[in-house]
C-alpha cells in the first residue's frame, strides 16, 4: 500500500503530465488539497485519474469519481484498490 510520500509523488508526475506549470504545487499543498486549489479543470482532473489508473493498473468506478474533490480521497480509492 502507499504511503502519502509516494501518493504526493504519484499525483505530482500525474499533474506534470497535465499541467506542468501546477506540478510544484501538489506538494506544497498536500493531500488534503482541494482538486480545485490547482484551478484543473474537469478535462484535467479526469486526465489526471487517468494516469493514476494507468499507473496503478486499475480502474476507479465512476461513482467514486463524481464524489472526487480533494487528493485525500483520490488517495482512498487507491488505497481501497490496493487493498482489494
């Protein structure tokens, strides 16, 4: 299971992919960031899922991901699937 260093890092090379100039941000911000806080829009943020998912070799539902709204639950679902 992750730890929060390796979620951060995780989701910092996720926001690099989509938007370089936030990626810095992630972790200044942390895990209890608000998605929004990075000003991603939703093309981003479903991006971002995107190469979480490809990263970690699953795929979140899409009941889970319309509750999404700060890194702390992206990092639930994640622990939950690694859980699984």
């Amino acid at each position: 299971m992750m730890n929060d260093s390796e979620l951060i890092d995780l989701f910092t090379r996720g926001i690099q992919q989509v938007d370089p100039d936030k990626a810095d941000k992630v972790q200044e911000l942390g895990l209890d960031a608000q998605l929004s806080d990075l000003a991603l829009d939703s093309l981003a943020i479903m991006e971002l899922v995107t190469f979480v998912e490809e990263q970690i070799g699953t795929r979140f539902h899409d009941d889970d991901l319309a509750q999404l709204t700060t890194f702390a639950q992206l990092a639930d679902l994640i622990r939950r699937e690694q859980s699984a």
